[in-house]
C-alpha cells in the first residue's frame, strides 16, 4: 500500500471538535508486529471515539486486530515485536502515547482497567483467586480498603456480585479449581474493584452461559450508570451488541470500517461486511431445515496476500472497479455513521 | 439405535480445601449421576450454566479425568478399565476441541507439529505424509498453508480455535467432544466452523458431544439436545421440541435470557442462582429448588429424576409426572 490514505477532512474535524463529552479519542493508529515473515500491520489507522458514560461494542472477524486495539490504549503490546508506530491515544485529554512508563502504569487498573480474553491464561496460577482480587484492592481502592481483611471481605463482596455462590469459600480456590466461566468471572470482579472511568472488556461473557452473561452485562451496566463508565466492548455476539450497546465500530484488518449507533447498523448497516456478519447469525432449528448458515466467503487476508484497494473487496458482493486498486476513505452517509466503502461516495 | 457412546450414572466431586492447612471443609459435586447416549452421526448438545459441570463431563468422557463411579463406554468397550489395543482404540476414535484455545496449544511449538501432534501420538504416517496432512488440514479449516511455520501467540483467538479444530481431526476420530468450540469466533468465521462440522459430520459420519452456551449455535447445530444444571442432566428432547417446548423451568429461564440481535429488545436477567451454598451441600429436593417460580411442596422434599414425559422428550420436574403414572 504505497498511497497515503485517504482521510476526509470532514471526519476529522468530526473526530476532534464536535464532542466535547468524549472520555478517549483515537486518532490514527497504527500498531505493527514486526515478524521474521514480514510486517504484520495489525492496526492500520484506526479512528475512534468514546464519549463518557457510553458502551461501544467493537465487533469484527477474528484477527481483524480488536485485541491489538485493546492492548495498544493501555500501552501493553509487546515491544518486540510489536510497536505503536503512530497515532495517538487521548484519553482525558491527556496522550496516553506520550506517558512514559510510570505514568502508565498509574492509569492501568486506576482509570482504565481491562478484562482479557483468556482468563485462564491471566489469573495467576499460583495465587488464589481471593489473594489475587485483594492484591488489586489494595493497590488501586486504598481508600476503601486499607488492610488485607477488609481487602478479603471486598473480595468477597465482589465475587458473590458476579454470581458466584459460597463465595467466602471460593476465596481460597486457586483457578485451576474453578470452571471457565468462573475464572472469567473472577477477571469482572478485579475490573470492576477499581471503579474505572474507562472499562475495555475483551469478550467477557464469551465463556458464560446466557443466564450469567446477562448477569455480568446488568452488572456493567449498573456500573455504567452508578459512576458514568465508559466502556469499550469486544465481542462477536450481535445480541450482546444489540443489547448493552450504544454505538458499535466494525473492524476489518486492522482498520474500523463502520461506526453507528446500534440502532441504525442494526437497522441499515452500509458496509458489505457489516451486512455479511448480520446474515451470519444463526437461527434455531435452520439446519433441520437444510439450511447452511450464511458465511462470508473467503478468508481474512494475511500480511501476505492483503489485497490492494479495499481490503474487503476480494470477499464483497458488492465490489466496484474502484475497490480493486483504491483504499476507500471514511464516509458519512447521514449524522452519526461513517462507513469506509467506495459504495457511498456520494 | 446402537450407541456410540453410553454413559451410566457417572459422579465426580471435588473437594473444597480452605485455611491454611488446605483441609477439606466441602465437596462440589460437578457431576452428578449422568446418563447420556450418543448415537453414530448425530450432535447431542450440551446447555447449562457457567459451573454446572460441562466440561468436567466432557473430561470423564476423554478419560482424561476419573468419576468417582459410572461408566462410559465408547463403541463397546469401558474406557476406563480398558488397556492396550482396547484403549488405542478409544484414544484415537474420541477427539476434543476444548474451551480455551490459548491453552491448549503448546506456545513453543509451530503449528505444522501442533497439528501433527495426534498423528505423532498414534504413530500414523511418515514425517512427510504428516507435514502433507497437517497442511491440508489447515486449508480444511480455512486458514492459509503458509501459517504452518509460525507460532501460536502470532494467531488470533479465532485463529487459534481452527488450529485446534485441525488438529482433533488429524487422527479421523468417530466422536469429537467440542467443548464451547466457537464461543472465542465471531459470528462469521463461526458460520464457517459450524458449516464446517456439518459438512465433516455428513461426510465421515462422525458424532459431536457440542458444549456451547449459546442456545442459538447449540439450536442450530444439534439434533438433541441436553441441558444441564449443577451437575444432572434436567431435561433432554430433540432440539426443535426443546424450543418449541420446554418444559423445565431452568430451560425456560435459558431461553429469556439469550440476547436477541433487536437493539432494545432486553431478555431477562434471570436470577437463577440459588441458595447460597446449595452447590456445596445439595438440599434433599431438586436443585433448582428456590429458583423456581414453579416451586411446590414436593420440590423440597424429594429429588426429580429424569424421566420421560412426552415422547422423546426427558425432563427431570416434579411439575412434569410422566404419562404413564399419572392417575
Ligand atoms: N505477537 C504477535 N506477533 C505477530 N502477530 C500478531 C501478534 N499479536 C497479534 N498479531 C496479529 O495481529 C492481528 C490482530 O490480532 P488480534 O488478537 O487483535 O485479533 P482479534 O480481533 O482480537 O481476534 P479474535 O476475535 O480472534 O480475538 C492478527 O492477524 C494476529 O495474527
Ligand atoms: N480440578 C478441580 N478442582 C476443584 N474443583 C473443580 C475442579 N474442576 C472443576 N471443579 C469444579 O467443578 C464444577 C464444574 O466445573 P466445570 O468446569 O465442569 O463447569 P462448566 O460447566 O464447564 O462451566 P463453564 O461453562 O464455566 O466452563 C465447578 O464448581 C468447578 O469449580
Ligand atoms: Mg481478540
Ligand atoms: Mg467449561
């Protein structure tokens, strides 16, 4: 991709003028993985914005980079091989790009905290559950809890908020003891403990089953409401979207493709792909019926074979001349929805 | 109909250790005498809240973990008493996708030898018919042959999940238990893998234990499907009877609470959660017990069990008396 993208003026002065009630407003942003097979552009000019007190969903194909996103505002990507090479990252006005690390590290787990993906893999094993909670309360909620105990009782207090029954029992559970959707809610209540103004939640309900997911997400909300948290949300269920969401930002490779309230991208999604993961929800019983679930053909390139023009194009039904040599630029068909397709160029 | 898999009254518990001594002050009984049958070429599925004991079944089932007493028996033969030959012979013809793909791959492997692992373990083919294989298993779950060489923390979650599914298939198995296989994918590249399985499914008329808590994936992919709560199987039928009718009051619960793709349109926090320390020391009556808008004199006193009341259709509730012994 030799040409310089393409940004309109339009959306920019968007980005940055119009809201003043904006908690973070990415601009930019470019995070690469620097591999022995090449340059993985993982996130290749991301715009984003999260006004105070509001949910995003951000949703898009595996591998399209919401992880890399996630990590990138809490500045936790691995150096090497990866690297924020441009952009910027403001969050309370302040460029979270321009901290240095101390800064940070104050800011993580104080304003923001994160909910990983892989809760298995983020508790520590060697700890119990109940020492790893009261670790983060005594770090982050000083004024709230000032000794172990009545760190402990808070933790306890947390777990039994996040549904987990006997909790003064589990406490004392290393997380090898507890099911996924335990450990995952574990990780909630160590988010939730630090009251965080801004709360990325990487797939937190992916391991649960619905009765608990609608818990958990009830329980953000509270917090959402309680302490006006924003939060940024991943995840691939559209009815999770549809349900705690109030705008969503759809990524493709690297890049987000399509920004809405959820109810318009609901109701008339613009992007091609945006319309293909709606297709793809599946229904019950449908297969009884002889029905194959609607993908969308094709694979997510790689570093590889990223195509030209619009990454999207060799996958859309609705590709143009255009999109086979030129990366399309944001547009914004009506108030409050940009789309990245060449199909709304006017 | 011949099974493929017949598990009997299987019981695990765990025991609860607490202080600093680790005594054992509790026990949580994850299974809690299961049946289940799975037939040649169908999907069971397998619902229920987060801690009920899901995967601990799936793991009594790979003989990865010990009941404390039951059976499973997979294509005639005990898998827990079974040795040499008898046992190859389970071990190659039950596979597992688990929950966490990060986990369950080796980070310091490459994927070509992560895929060729199971083809290794049972000594199947030479170096270069396995590296073919593994290749070709790759293009089978859609992702590129040139991602062979690298790692596992290059993939994404998503990514990582397919590599997994490669890998249960390497060896043919005749029943893969995939434990919350598509949970980790969005609902695209989950169209691919579930297309994916059905396609595999008719086309070597292989059998999937699918665990998912997502009704409508569960709904899509099973034949029958079975929910279960704290460690018993409450109620089973065929997937369309089961949505069409359900009859426990959990299995409703699990189906207000599934969130619709309609902005809005907000489902019911359920509160299903129990009695404080129900899990640990079970009451004497059902385990839904106070729970239950329905809840009435018997549910206290006497446990449900699982029995048939409609044709097909099992369920384990005192509010459903089967045909044959009501009055
Ligand atoms: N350490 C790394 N080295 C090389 N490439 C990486 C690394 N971490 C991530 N990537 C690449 O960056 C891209 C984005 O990955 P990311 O984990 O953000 O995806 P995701 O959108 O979170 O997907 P999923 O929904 O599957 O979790 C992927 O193509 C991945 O292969
Ligand atoms: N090794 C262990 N030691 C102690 N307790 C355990 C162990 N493994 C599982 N348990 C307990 O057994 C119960 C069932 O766990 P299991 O992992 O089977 O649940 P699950 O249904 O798979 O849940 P999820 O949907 O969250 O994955 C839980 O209460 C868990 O804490
Ligand atoms: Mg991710
Ligand atoms: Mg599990």
């Amino acid at each position: 991709m030799a040409t310089e993208k393409p940004v309109t003026e339009q959306y920019q002065a968007d980005a940055f003028s119009r809201r003043k009630d904006d908690l973070l407003v990415i601009h930019d942003l470019h995070t690469h993985f620097f591999t022995p097979d090449g340059v993985v552009r993982a996130l290749d000019g991301v715009d984003l914005r999260l006004k105070k007190g509001t949910t995003l969903g951000l949703v898009g194909e595996s591998g399209c980079g919401k992880t890399v996103l996630a990590l990138s505002i809490l500045r936790l990507i691995q150096d090497p091989p990866g690297r924020i090479v441009k952009g910027s990252i403001i969050f309370e006005g302040t460029d979270l790009l321009g901290l240095d690390e101390q800064e940070i590290r104050k800011i993580r787990g104080n304003k923001i905290s994160m909910i990983f993906q892989e809760p298995m893999t983020s508790l520590n094993p060697v700890f119990t559950i109940g020492a790893q909670i009261a670790e983060v309360i005594l770090l982050h909620q000083r004024h709230r809890a000032s000794t172990k105990g009545q760190a402990m009782d808070m933790a306890v207090e947390m777990l039994k908020m996040v549904g987990i029954s006997s909790p003064a029992r589990r406490i004392n559970d290393y997380p090898h003891q507890l099911s996924g959707g335990m450990c995952q809610r574990v990780m909630i209540a160590m988010a939730l403990a630090c009251r965080p103004s801004l709360m990325i939640a990487d797939e937190p309900t992916t391991a649960l089953d619905v009765t608990t997911q609608a818990q958990i997400l009830c329980l953000m909300k509270d917090l959402k409401d309680e302490i006006d948290t924003s939060i940024l949300l991943v995840t691939h269920d559209l009815g999770v979207v549809a349900q705690s969401c109030q705008e969503v930002a759809v990524m493709y490779t690297g890049n987000v493709v399509e920004y809405a309230l959820v109810e318009d991208i609901f109701a008339l999604p613009l992007h091609p792909y945006t319309k293909g993961l709606m297709r793809a929800i599946p229904r019950i019983g449908a297969r009884q019926e002889g029905k194959t679930l609607h993908a969308i053909a094709g694979n997510v390139p790689t570093v590889r074979d990223m195509p030209k023009g619009c990454t999207f194009h060799n996958r859309c039904p609705e590709v143009m001349d255009i999109c086979r040599t030129e990366y399309p630029p944001v547009f914004r068909p009506k108030a409050d929805h940009v789309v990245r397709c060449w199909r709304y160029v006017n | 109909m011949e099974n493929l898999l017949q598990v009997r009254g299987l019981r695990k518990s765990f025991a609860i250790r607490s202080g600093i001594f680790r005594k054992t002050t509790g026990h949580v009984q994850a299974v809690d005498g299961v049946d289940l049958d799975v037939h040649p070429n169908e999907t069971l599925g397998l619902v229920g809240e987060s801690g009920c004991g899901k995967t601990t079944l799936a793991k009594i089932i790979l003989a990865l973990e010990r009941p404390d007493s039951g059976s499973v028996v997979f294509d005639g033969t005990d898998i827990h008493s079974a040795r040499g030959q008898a046992l190859e012979h389970v071990r190659r013809g039950i596979q597992v996708i688990f929950q966490d793909p990060f986990g369950s791959l080796n980070p310091r492997k490459k994927v070509a030898s992560i895929i060729a692992e199971p083809m290794i373990i049972h000594k199947v083919g030479s170096k270069a018919q396995r590296y073919d294989r593994s290749a070709e298993l790759l293009k089978l779950v859609g992702l590129s042959t040139d991602m062979l060489g690298r790692y596992p923390h290059e993939f994404s979650g998503g990514q990582r999940q397919r590599i997994c599914i490669a890998r249960a298939m390497a060896v043919n198995p005749r029943l893969l238990v995939c434990d919350e296989p598509v949970s980790a994918l969005d609902v695209s590249i989950q169209a691919q893998v579930i297309n994916l399985l059905v396609e595999l499914q008719a086309e070597l008329k292989l059998s999937y234990i699918f665990i998912s808590h997502d009704l409508s994936v569960v709904g899509y992919i099973s034949h029958r499907i079975a929910v279960m709560y704290r460690g018993q199987i409450v109620e089973l039928a065929d997937a369309q009877e089961l949505f069409d009718n359900p009859l426990h009051p959990y299995t409703r619960c699990l189906m207000d609470a599934v969130p619709e793709p309609v902005p809005g349109k907000i489902a019911a926090a359920a509160h299903v959660r129990g009695d404080e320390d129900s899990v640990l020391f079970p009451a004497r009556g059902c385990a839904f017990g106070s729970s239950c808008p329905y809840r009435e004199e018997p549910c206290t006193r006497e446990k449900p069990v699982l029995a048939e009341a409609l044709h097909g259709h099992y369920v384990a509730c005192h509010q459903h008396i089967p045909p044959d012994e009501q009055a």
